[in-house]
C-alpha cells in the first residue's frame, strides 16, 4: 500500500508517500480501504514536532508513529475472526489511535473502537469532515458550556475546521454567534449562521477597548459580554479574554498552556463563576468517541450540520497540504484523499 510518511520532525518536505507492507487486521479488528482523510492544525504540530507539548503525545525527539492522520472513511475490506457487526464492503468512518496511521490506503481499526457505519447519504470526503472538526466541538460545547437560546458566543478562529463547526452548532442550539476570521473566512461564517463577524486583521477582539467597528456588513456590539468564548485557534489567553465573560461565563480553548490548565484545575469543582477550561479530546474512551462520532455524521446526513471542505489534495500532494494547513489561510477543512 500507499502511505504519506514522516521519520523525522521538520518542514512539509519531511513527509513523503512511500510503498509500505500491507497491514494485517488481528481478530477484533477491521481493515478499511481508507478513501477520506483529513490534515488540521493537529496534523501539522505532530509532523513539525511543535508547540513543544505535541512532542509529548508524539514522540520527544523524533515522531513516534511515522503515518499520520487520525480520520478514516472509506470500505472494509477484510473483517477478524471475532468481529461481529461488520462486514466486508460495508463503509465506514473511524477516529484512528493517538490521531496516527490514516493518511495510508490500508489502516487497521479496531471493531470495538471508534468506528461507525457511514450513513447512506454522505460521501466519504463529508463523513472524513465530519469525523475532524465537530468531533473536538462538540464535547466542548456539549460537556462544558451551558448553551441555551438567547445565550451569547464568540467564537475565535470561526472559519477553520473546528471553527466552523463550533458555529453551527452554537447557532442550532439557538446561541447568539459573534465570529472571528481572517478575511477569506468572513463570508462562510456568515452563511454558517454567525450573527456578528468580525475580520482579525481589522480588530482584536480581546483589547478592552471594546468600541464597535464595521465588519463589511456587520458590526460587533461593543461591551458584550459573552457566556462562551471559545478559542479553537489558541490565539488569545483567559487572562486576555476574562474581561469578555459574563459572571458565569467560560472560557473554552483547545490549545493548552500552563496558566489555563491550572485554571481548569482549580474550577473543576465550581458551578458557578467565571472559569477557563481545557479539554483533550483525544483522550476520551472509544465508547465516548464512538457515540460523538455516531452523532456527528447523524447531523451531517440530516443536513443541520454542514461539511465544510477548503481544499481536497491527493495522497501524492501531501506536502501541498501540509503547507496550506501550516499557512493558516484556510476555510473549512483540508481534506486527503486516497484511491
């Protein structure tokens, strides 16, 4: 088989597609022809080896898992002996251990991991999308923020993989969405149901001077105080941001940093004021993986939630992709393709 590869930590160059042996599925396991994958700021921290906290789930000095990619959608093609459930030719969409081995033709997936079958109506190139950004949005806003109608979001980083999806979904739950994007973003956030945008390049959202500039056609209330902000990019701080938040407000990012892991620490037991957390994602059981899997692509196939792509690179432009991805100018998602 096919696989984009990477021994060493460094640049886009340092990935490179290789002829590897066909992997071989144990007896609980499946193994898929993968068609979809996907490559998101994740991807780029574990081939480049930075922020220095990537090297922790990723090997210290040199990648611990040569393939990449954590998102598989695609066919079965041989099922274990003690797989029940499955079957070959059925499609399905899979979440990879430690976010490892899916940029490959052939990945192995355990049965009793997150794997779901792929609805009818999605493409694998949807369900890969689906399987990437509302996977890290949805515990977020569904285990640690209380979205209710009328409530007041921003959203930083709005346009990108987990961006987009952290809007819809704050806008399906009735939330009041202020978004933040760099200008190729600001018309997909408005579409994707944002009530107020704001261009990056044109205001900081975060200076406690908070008087209301013009957005294209949009305007941000100045003196908001908002019940979420959630930072999908780690572009700002609590510290930055605590000024923004209601009395009970919180303070959501996906990008770790000593101040706000002592902060979701000292807030773990605490109902109520204003709190900062983090959360890894990745670190979930299988069976809660499984089940946020299962009702992402349960969205998507009834339409309430949107796949965003940005831009599809085949296996064989990985390195393109990569640096696209790195270059932070994207709108959705990046997706791979195999096959």
């Amino acid at each position: 088989m096919r696989a984009a590869t990477s021994t060493a930590y460094g640049p886009p160059d340092v990935v490179r597609v290789a002829t590897l042996p066909d992997p071989v599925p144990g007896p609980g396991d499946l193994l898929v022809r993968n068609r979809a994958s996907t490559l998101a700021a994740a991807g780029v921290a574990a081939r480049s080896g930075t922020p220095w906290f990537a090297r922790l789930a990723f090997g210290l000095r040199r990648p611990r898992y040569p393939v990449l990619g954590g998102e598989v959608a695609g066919e079965v093609v041989a099922v274990g002996a003690d797989v029940a459930g499955f079957a070959v030719g059925d499609r399905v969409t899979a979440l990879t251990r430690m976010g490892a081995g899916a940029h490959a033709e052939l990945v192995v997936v355990p049965a009793g991991g997150a794997v779901v079958a792929t609805p009818q109506r999605l493409s694998d190139v949807d369900a890969a999308v689906l399987a990437t950004g509302p996977l890290t949005a949805l515990p977020f806003l569904t285990d640690h923020a209380r979205l209710r109608p009328g409530a007041r979001v921003l959203v930083i980083g709005a346009s990108g993989c987990v961006g987009t999806a952290a809007v819809q979904l704050a806008v399906a739950a009735g939330a009041h969405v202020s978004a933040v994007c760099g200008p190729r973003g600001l018309d997909l956030v408005r579409a994707l149901g944002a009530t107020e945008v704001v261009d990056r390049a044109v205001r900081d959202v975060t200076a406690r001077d908070v008087t209301a500039h013009a957005t294209g056609a949009d305007a941000t209330t100045g003196g908001a105080l908002y019940d979420v902000v959630f930072d999908v990019a780690g572009a700002s701080s609590y510290r930055g941001c605590r000024h923004l938040l209601a009395d009970d407000g919180v303070y959501l990012t996906t990008v770790p940093s000593v101040a706000i892991l002592a902060r979701t620490l000292s807030s773990v037991r605490r109902t109520h004021g204003r709190r900062g957390v983090v959360a890894f994602t990745g670190l979930r059981s299988a069976a809660l993986q499984r089940a946020t899997l299962r009702e992402a692509l349960a969205l998507g196939s009834s339409g309430a939630l949107r796949a965003v792509v940005d831009q599809e690179y085949p296996l064989d432009r990985i390195a393109d992709a990569h640096r696209h991805v790195e270059h932070g100018h994207k709108a959705g998602t990046v997706v791979v393709t195999l096959g």
